[in-house]
C-alpha cells in the first residue's frame, strides 16, 4: 500500500512540472528565413539550410533574407612516424549578412573539432560527414539565438 501511495505522489507531481521541450515544434520562430545567396562548402549550405527550414515560420508575414558564405578547412594536426596524418582539425568558419532586421546584420560562427584519422577512408567520409552535420545544426542554433538577440 506504501508503494502505490509513493508511487501516486511522484506522479502527481513530475506531470504537472510544466517542462516543455525547448525547440518543440510549437516555439517556432515568428519570422520566415529565405535564403538569397550561398557560397562555399555546397554540402555543408545545404545542411544549413535545410536547418533553417526546420527553425523557419513560412506563414509568417516578418521575412529576413540570408546570405551565406562557409569556408570549411581540414588541416593535419600530426603526423605518426612514417609522415602520414594522424589527426586532423575540421573547422568551418560561416559569414551570415542578414537583411531585413531594424539594419543589417553580419554574423561570424566558428565551429571546430579534432578527428583521428581512420584507416578506412569509407568510414573516415562517413565521420567527417557526420561532424558536418553537427557543425550545421550548432551554427543554424547560434544564428537564431544572434537573430532573436537582435529582433
């Protein structure tokens, strides 16, 4: 009887905590991203901007038009004895010009993350596009907490 009274009481109170979800499909954005122009790594602006359609309110009347220019670098960071790479640095440095706040607005985003290199290069690609990813999401997160600053 203890145990189903416990039980009850922790129900009770963990429904009724008001948590909601932080990027729930109901808080989006009150504005509508259009993308106007995208230069550099093409892979890495198209996971971008497919971010940027998720965090994006199409019927929304406030638009805001982005430009994006990434540069994306993989450099050795060392090598093992035999002059071959063993880790490298992948870095992503992500201009964004935005028009259509009060004034214009420039962003820069960095994001970066050291990789050991794997043996094999199919799993290597796979990791490396997996970090690009996660490199889209993280600066697509930073972009809306800069806009939401600034509106």
């Amino acid at each position: 009887m203890r145990k189903i009274f416990f039980v009850f009481f922790i129900l009770i109170f963990t429904t009724s905590c008001g948590f909601t979800p932080l990027y729930n499909n109901n808080n989006k954005s009150n504005y509508n991203i259009l993308i106007t122009d995208q230069k550099g790594d093409q892979y890495l602006n198209d996971l971008i901007i497919e971010e940027i359609k998720s965090i994006s309110n199409l019927n929304s009347i406030d638009k805001l038009y982005l430009k994006i220019d990434t540069k994306y670098e993989k450099k050795i960071i060392s090598k093992d004895t035999k002059g071959s790479a063993s880790e490298y640095e992948l870095s992503v440095l992500t201009y964004f010009s935005i028009n259509g706040l009060e004034k214009d607005q420039k962003f820069l985003l960095k994001e970066k993350q050291n990789l050991k290199n794997i043996s094999d290069t199919f799993e290597q690609k796979n990791y490396e596009n997996i970090i690009k990813r996660n490199f889209a999401s993280s600066l697509v997160r930073k972009l809306n907490l800069e806009i939401l600053k600034r509106k």
